[in-house]
C-alpha cells in the first residue's frame, strides 16, 4: 500500500509515498504528483523508511514526582492529570505568565493551532514560542516591516524564470537539496542565467556560482547597500516603481550614498569589481531574485539583513513578476504553518499582530474568550532566560531538543534542571532534553500523523496517516486537548470542553482556516477534500477560488496601510563577537548534508554518516600549520562560554581566520553539548532570533595519548530474548540499541565520539580519547555490554604499552572490534567490518599494527554518493582513467538519483583534471 505525506525535514515540503503493508513502514519514494518535487528525495528523505522503527521510541508516559528518581510507567489519565494539577498550582499561586510552551516546528499546523490556543486563548499567557524563532522570526520580521506581512512571494517555478538569482547566507545543495536540483536545472536549460553566491565558505552551492562572494561574517548589509549604490550610480533603479509602489527610499538612498564597492570591500573582505559584478548583474537582468536562510537569519542584525536584500528586489521593481523577488526558504517542514496559526510569542492567528488591540479582539471572538493577554511572551532566549532565574515554574516542551538547539548550552541545561516541572512530549525517548524531563508523553512522528503542512512557497499539503502509532503513542494534537480539557476546571475555566472538544484534526484545520478569511493568507477554500483532489495548494486560496496564487504583489499593492512598500535603513553593525588576540578566529555553523537538526531521526540511519562521520572543525589549512595541528588531530575549541574537544579537518573551503561546525552533533554523539556550547545568546532586537551562525574562537592542539576504538556490528538476523523468548531481531535494531546503552559511557573521557557506520549490515562506532590510561574495568564493562568477553574473539595484550586488543569472528566475518592504546589500523577495519569482507586471509592481520591494509583487505573508504554507495576511492579510480563527469554518471551511476553529490562529484573531477 502507499499513502501520501511529506517529508519532515527542510523547507521545501517534497512530496513522499509511504510505502507500507498496514502495520509497518517499509519504504519510501518521491511522489511524482507533487509540485515541490516531482518525484526526488534527498539523501534524507530517500532514507525515512530506516527511521521508522521502535527503537529508541518512547511508547508510554513516564512520570517522576522527585528529582533524582527514575520515571515510572504511567497511564494517560495520571500522566495529564499530573500535568493538569502541576500546571494549575503553578497559574494559581504566581500567574499564568509562570508556565510556558515551547514548540516545533515540525508540529503540523493543526497540532500547533491547539499549542497557541490553549496558552493565549485558555491559560491566558502569550509564553508560546517555537523553535523556528531559532531560524525564521528574522525573515519574518524582515518581510513585515518591508512587504507589510509574513508572505514570501515567490514560487519554485520561479527557479526556472529568473535571469539572476543571488543566493545568500545559504547552502542549498546541503540545506534545500531538491530546491537546489530545480537551481542546477534551471542553470542547465539556461546557461547564459547568472548564478551569485554569498557566503564566507566555498560551499558546494558555492562552487557551482558563475560569482561567489566570500565575505566576512556578518558584514551582509554592506555588501548589499553597496550593490544598491552601484544600482543608482549607474541608472538601474526603478525610479516610477519606486515612487508609485514605496516609501522611504529617500533615507536610504541618503544612507548608501557613501557605501561604495571600494569602502564595502574593506569591510567585507571581497573585491570591489566583484560587488560591481554582482550589482550589474543584478540590475541589467530583466528578471532577478534573491535567495536566503540561516546565514542571514540567525544574526542579531537578521532582521536588517533580510530588509537590507529586500531593498533590491523594491529598487528595481523586480518582484511580483516571474523570477523575480525576495525569497527566504524555510529552515523546517513547517516553520511557515506554525508561523500562520501565530506560533509565535508575538504573533496572533492568520498574521495578526499581538501589539494591534482590534487583532486581539479579532481572535477572541473566534475562540470565544472573553479577551487574549496584550502582554508579549517571552521568546526562546528569553524564556530560557526566566527559567533560568526562576520565572518560569513549569515548561511544556513539544517536539524539539532545546537541551541541543539553543546558545549557550551550560546556561540552558541549568535552566532545565531548575524549573519546577518539566514536561517534554516527544516521539523519542532519548534525545539530550529527556533527563531533564519530569513527565515524559509519547507522541506520534512521521507516518503515523495526519495533518497539514506549508512549504516555503505557501504550499499546503494534507499529510495523511499510513501506520498506528506505536505502543501509547497519541498524536500531537489529541495529547494538548486532553490535557486542556483536564486544567480547565482546574482553573475555573470550564469553556475548556467547548474549546477543545475537537475529534479529529480536520475541525481543527476547518476552524484555522475561518481565522484567516479576510487575511492576507485567507484558505477558506480550502479543505482536507480538495487538497486530497486537486492536491497541494499555495495561499491565498479563499472561498469560492479555483486555485492559490503562485506570486504575491503582482499588482504593485502591498498589505501596508497605504498599499506601499517600505525601504528601511539598516544598521551598520556587524557580528556580536569580533575577533582578538585571545579569541581570533570566526567560528560559524551550519548543516552537513546527510543529516538533519539534533539527528533524532537521521541519526537512525547508518548510510548517512557514510559521508561524514564524526564531529570536526573545518579548518583553513595556513591556520592548522601557524598552530602545528595535522588532519585528524584532536583540538580544543574554546570560546568565551565554554570549551569542547573536536576532531580538526584541513579545508579548501575555508579562508585563513574562519572555522566551520556543523550544528547537528549533541551529547547522544559526543562528550560535549556540541557546538551551542559555544555559541551566544545574543539576539535581533526586532527578531529575538540569536546569532548562532557566528562566535569567535581560539583552537589549540589537545594531547590525549590514550586512545581506543570499539566497534560493534552483528552478522545476520540476531536472536535474542526479546518480547519473546528466542525472538529474531532486526540487526540495525540491535545496534541502535547498542548505541543507546553507549550513549551514557561518552562523559567519562576526554574526548568521546559515538556514531553509526555501514549501509545494509550498520555497525556503532566509538572513538575514545583519554587524558589518562583507560580503566581496565571500564574495558571489562564495555566487553560486556558489546559481546567482545568470550571465546569468540581473538586477543592481544601487552601490558606494559598499554595496548590491548579484541577482535570478534563469527562465521568467517569480523563484528566486533576493541582496539586500546593503538589504533593504526582504525582505518581499514572498519571497511572489512561494515564491508562484509571475508577474514579467512585478513585474520592474522587484525591486531596487527597496521595503518595501510594487508593486500586481501579492500579499503572504500567515504562514501560520496548515499544514494548508490559510490566510495570517494571509486570516483578517484574512474577519474585516473580519465572519465569525467557525464562518464561516471554512465560507468558508477553517482549523482543518477537524488543528485545531493552531483556538486562533490564535479569538484573531484575538477580537482583530478587541475592535478593532471
């Protein structure tokens, strides 16, 4: 059977086909129907089948009553009952402003309409925040105070219209990998299209740009007021557009007038015929549109970032047109849909604004409340904040790993540990936030839920159900109902039945969309039966419409109180930190290409740490010689809020003074927090998004000499005692399960790094590194815990090195593997371990010494293309004999399916031909 959803991952909203018998997930396809995709799925996406097991699930409540004591299984009924009491007691003694919900974006909009209702509508408070404040409020901010509403005006298909397209602050080709397919498409058909890149890393996005601008960090609004300098200097303005359709380009014109290519290249490390370029590129085009995320959200300019990028599309006239406009592409799947129920501590139903008295009215008529609080939640920062000093009595976390995500990672866990009571719903049992819960609700994931979800380009899809949920589990939605039902009457609010009597999530959806008729985003044309028909539908889409509308402002007017745009002078700030003798170097963060936000899901799945498979710190390779650190090294990284130990990796990318960190690695891979560890909690004064894309940093080579690695596979189908006694189990279950009993042992080291390896027989990974010798109990346990104790394994002691070795062989395949105090062969083990590779020749080279593998043995290894499990080795071998890019799609297939190593794939051919 296959049922139609979306994925849960990034912005784009590809349309997916769950493949299913009924009970069980078993496997996915792009859905060819639908107009995000047509049929492709990243890496990610073509993976979610793996992610769909009850390993790691969390499959009933839990419940503790007192710090320090383990949860208990509890039913429903005492689960919210607890929650009701707790919640009420807390309201009742300092106000409704000491409870708090902090939500997703990955809710479906329905689940977040409920959330948003019950705290401003019921309990009286705006404390509702989501983590998308950590990566759209600024883009939303951005458009409101330039385009009047929270409406991005371009389309997809605008891709393959523009002449121009200037993607900043962003890497699409990891980020947005299908929207990035539609760009390589459109450059394709279209040579003679202009591609610019911003970005202070040569990113794959990057190296595909006919310009990449490597700019500073945060040095964003120079470089774009300086394009608009260029723009009036040589005429290409839009003077009739700009006097008809804006206002106050006057103060702007007046602000850029001294912002010349020469001084914003000073400022941002570029050249200034490169700003020239760009900015003529730009304003010659017929049609151009500009591209951006997290690298210009996550600022605490962000706001005057997007305002700053919006100037260009205004001065020239160039949107509401095809290929034309502002487009900011959405960091989660439905960051946009919580961002329309006004998911925001800021925001109100269908765009309405807290501040705005008549907007507040507006919504508690619909609820039927007396009235809607005036005074503004807290934002995330903030609320974390008043946790933290004690404000907040008790917090609702929904569907996100704050414990993760947020700055300043120290400050955040021990405003966690202090808060009264803590409840986290969540579809997983063990992500970095559940220690800290007191009450613990299991809630439905990905291909058990039905809802609604928006895109990027306002696309409303119906996600339906293809599974039940698994063990306990409720959907979203449901949970917060029950609960408001529950605290209610406990708060002398019996309206709560009335309010929250829904018995499925399709009211909910047809109540939503009565909140936004007359608005900017009005969908009362829209239903759960006409999505199903006609399929997903951009707003606005109101009563009596026959289809949304793919471009916003096509006619000039704009939802300001005049029709008018506005131009907004942006400040000249640059990053919150800036460099210096002690902290020089710009650390910034960002996506890998394999893997998704906290690795709750993508960290299920073995292939995808195949392309990288540790923490590292990318560096400039003049910067790892001035501090006598070599690829592979093991470094301190230390900033002003703390410090972590990171793997180092010398990269082309990087400029001399910059560093790069992923942001996904949490304490379920190492033995830090990861990289909000070091970042700040410093935020956009309009925005209140952080700057997490940026903190200075000092990096200095650590010793840490005693140095193991275990690694743990299976051979076939395992048998255990399970829920039966004998029960065949799944392997990668099995190793999941291992990784999660690890999971705990990585805070004893120095340095610890936990992860999966392989692709249809996964293995889990741990690299240890130690500031002292390893306990030899510690050894012991692990043997214990991992099969690595009996008389299935080869050994090797020597006593007095400090090297001891295990190897475990079971029908003639290496499984398992403790290498302590040297570990030369790492390496190439690895491949004969999650390669499958016969030992019958390889077994007396196993605890050998040895950094290059014995002749038998076949090193891969990394792995470049997931999809068809091309190695990097593979493609350097086609490459020495001469292929080039069209020949290896032919010979290997790499890059044939979902494209996200068609980049990669042409630098290697690009690199083989420039040593040639």
């Amino acid at each position: 059977m296959e049922t139609k959803a979306t994925c849960p991952y990034c912005g784009v909203g590809c349309g997916v086909l769950i493949e299913h018998d009924g009970a069980r997930i078993t496997g996915v396809r792009g859905d060819p129907e639908h107009p995000a995709n047509f049929g492709r799925l990243c890496t990610k996406g073509a993976t979610l089948h793996f992610t769909a097991r009850r390993e790691t699930r969390l499959l009933c409540p839990e419940l503790r009553h007192t710090r320090g004591e383990a949860r208990r299984r509890v039913d429903w009924d005492e689960a919210l009952g607890t929650a009701a009491q707790r919640f009420a007691d807390v309201i009742k003694e300092h106000g409704p402003d000491a409870v708090a919900f902090y939500i997703s974006g990955q809710l479906l909009t329905e689940d977040y309409y409920v959330f948003n209702k019950l705290m401003k509508g019921l309990i009286g408070s705006n404390n509702v925040d989501t983590n998308s404040r950590l990566c759209m409020s600024s883009a939303v901010a951005a458009y409101k105070q330039t385009l009047g509403a929270d409406a991005p005006p371009c389309s997809y298909e605008d891709f393959a219209e523009t002449d121009c397209l200037l993607i900043a602050g962003g890497n699409p080709a990891y980020a947005h990998p299908i929207a990035f397919r539609r760009i390589e498409d459109a450059k394709a058909a279209r040579p003679e299209m202009k591609i610019i890149v911003v970005d202070p890393r040569r990113t794959d996005t990057a190296a595909t740009a006919d310009l990449h601008l490597p700019i500073l960090p945060g040095t964003d609004i120079w470089l774009f007021n300086a394009m608009l300098n260029v723009l009036l200097w040589e005429g290409l303005v839009d003077n009739a557009f700009v006097r008809e359709h804006t206002e106050g380009f006057d103060a702007l014109r007046e602000h850029v007038r001294e912002i010349t290519p020469a001084v914003a290249a000073e400022v941002c490390g570029v050249k200034a015929e490169d700003i020239l370029t760009a900015a003529r590129w730009w304003g010659e085009s017929a049609r151009s549109m500009s591209l951006w995320c997290q690298g210009l959200n996550q600022s605490t300019h962000g706001t005057h970032n997007g305002a700053a990028l919006i100037a260009l599309s205004l001065a020239t006239g160039k949107i509401g047109k095809p290929g034309c406009g502002p487009f900011s592409m959405t960091g989660q799947p439905n960051a946009m849909g919580g961002r329309e129920v006004g998911g925001l501590a800021n925001l109100l139903s269908a765009h309405r604004d807290l501040a705005n008295p008549e907007h507040r009215a507006e919504v508690a008529r619909l609820w039927g409340v007396a009235d809607v609080p005036a005074k503004p939640g807290l934002t995330a920062v903030e609320l974390f904040d008043a946790m933290h000093e004690g404000h907040i009595k008790a917090v609702w976390i929904a569907c996100t790993n704050p414990a993760q995500s947020l700055p300043e990672q120290e400050r955040v866990r021990e405003a966690l540990a202090r808060c009264k009571f803590v409840v986290l719903q969540e579809a997983y049992g063990n992500t970095e936030t559940a220690p800290f819960a007191d009450l613990m609700l299991p809630a439905t994931t990905w291909g058990e839920k039905e809802g609604t979800v928006t895109n990027s380009e306002r696309r409303i899809s119906h996600v339906r159900r293809a599974i039940p949920a698994p063990g306990e589990a409720r959907a979203d939605w449901d949970i917060v109902c029950d609960f408001a039902r529950k605290l209610g009457p406990l708060i002398g609010k019996p309206e709560a039945e009335r309010m929250f009597g829904y018995t499925g999530p399709e009211p909910i959806f047809v109540e939503h969309a009565e909140t936004t008729r007359g608005r900017d985003l009005d969908i009362t044309g829209l239903s759960y039966t006409l999505l199903d028909s006609q399929g997903p539908q951009q707003w606005p889409f109101p009563e009596g419409a026959n289809e949304g509308r793919a471009r916003l402002y096509a006619d000039g007017r704009f939802p300001t109180a005049d029709g008018k745009a506005r131009f907004v002078v942006p400040t000249g700030r640059l990053t919150a930190e800036r460099a210096d003798a002690r902290y020089p170097l710009r650390l910034t963060t960002g996506r890998l290409r394999d893997q998704w936000h906290g690795m709750s899901r993508t960290g299920k799945v073995a292939r995808l740490y195949n392309h990288v498979d540790e923490a590292r710190i990318e560096l400039n390779a003049d910067d790892m010689h001035l501090r006598s650190i070599k690829d592979g090294d093991l470094v301190r990284v230390k900033s002003r809020r703390g410090e972590i130990v990171l793997r180092a990796a010398a990269s082309s990318e990087i400029r001399s003074g910059q560093a790069f960190v992923g942001m996904h690695w949490g304490s379920n891979a190492l033995n830090s927090a990861g990289i909000n560890v070091l970042t700040l909690r410093e935020f956009d004064p309009y925005s209140k998004q952080p700057e997490l894309k940026h903190a200075t940093v000092q990096v200095e080579k650590i010793h840490l000499p005693h140095q193991a690695l275990i690694m743990r596979g299976e051979p076939g189908t395992t048998t255990t005692a399970g829920e039966g006694e004998g029960e065949e189990r799944d392997p990668a279950g099995v190793t999941l399960e291992r990784a999660a009993l690890l999971a705990p042992w990585l805070e004893r080291f120095a340095y610890a790094s936990l992860a999966l390896a392989g692709r249809d027989h996964p293995a889990v990974v741990l690299r240890i590194a130690h500031d002292q010798p390893i306990p030899q109990a510690w050894l012991d346990e692990l043997d214990a815990l991992l099969g690595l104790d009996d008389d299935h394994c080869l050994a090797y002691n020597d006593t007095r090195r400090g090297i001891t070795k295990r190897a475990r062989i079971e029908d003639g395949l290496l499984v398992g593997l403790r290498l302590t105090g040297e570990t030369a062969a790492a390496g190439w083990l690895r491949d004969v371990l999650v390669e499958r590779q016969p030992t019958a020749e390889l077994r007396r080279w196993i605890l050998a010494p040895l950094a290059s593998p014995p002749a038998a043995a076949k090193s891969r290894g990394r792995i470049v293309c997931n999809c068809l499990n091309v190695s990097e080795s593979d493609i350097a071998a086609a490459i020495g004999g001469g292929a080039g890019f069209d020949q290896l799609q032919e010979k290997l297939k790499c890059g044939t399916s979902c494209g996200s190593c068609v980049p990669e794939i042409k630098r290697l051919v690009a690199a083989g031909r420039s040593a040639a």
